[in-house]
C-alpha cells in the first residue's frame, strides 16, 4: 500500500479550497490526486478540523505468533523430511491451533528453515 500524501500537500489543498481557487475536480486536477481524495480530506477538514493522515489500521494478526515459532521450529528438527501438510497436523496436535499449508510455509520461511517439497522422489 503506497504512503499517505503528505501533510503539506493536503494543507495546501484546504488552503486552496478555502481560498476558492476552484471547485474540488479543478483542485484535484492541479494537485494531481484523485477526486475522491479531495472529498474525502474535505469532509475530514470539516468534521475534525484536521488533515494529517488517519493512523494505519494494523493487518491480520498471525496465527503462528512469534511465540509459538520454536514449536514449529521443533517439529522441523524431529521430522526434517516432513511435507507441510503433516506440520500442520502436527502443529494442531501440539497447540491446538489449526492452520493452512499457506501459514505454515509463512513460518517456516521466518525460520530460515526448508522443507520437503512433495512426497513422490
């Protein structure tokens, strides 16, 4: 996701649409941002008086936390030869928590560990 426009360009724009230099198409045309961004930074400025950027939202919590890596990172020492899908039962049968094959791959890569690829050699 790219960064949020600068605190300087969107006060440049409320002092634009203030100072009635055009309607709000015109500014987004001049200040090369999206309509939308306009809108919305307006009804903003009116609302709260503010036009800093929102704080980011935060994302998907994962499901193998940190603390739950050396789990993993045991289960790999055990069985080194072990597919993704059997981590992944393993991991269940050993803390509870279910997870994808997606996930598992997710940790195992923070681990800087590998694994075995398929079960036909």
């Amino acid at each position: 996701m790219p960064a949020p426009y600068s605190t300087d360009l969107r006060q440049r724009v409320i002092d634009a649409y203030e100072a009635q230099q055009g309607s709000q198409r015109q500014l987004a045309k001049r200040f090369k941002v999206s309509l939308s961004f306009i809108k919305r930074l307006i009804r903003r400025y009116r609302d709260t008086g503010q036009v800093t950027p929102l704080p980011h939202g935060g994302g998907a919590i994962a499901k193998i936390r940190t603390s739950n890596l050396p789990v993993v990172e045991q289960l790999v020492d055990r069985q080194p030869d072990a597919i993704l899908e059997e981590l992944c039962s393993s991991f269940a049968a050993k803390s509870g928590i279910e997870v994808s094959v997606a996930t598992m791959h997710r940790a195992v890569q923070r681990l800087n560990l590998t694994t075995k690829k398929n079960t036909i050699c």
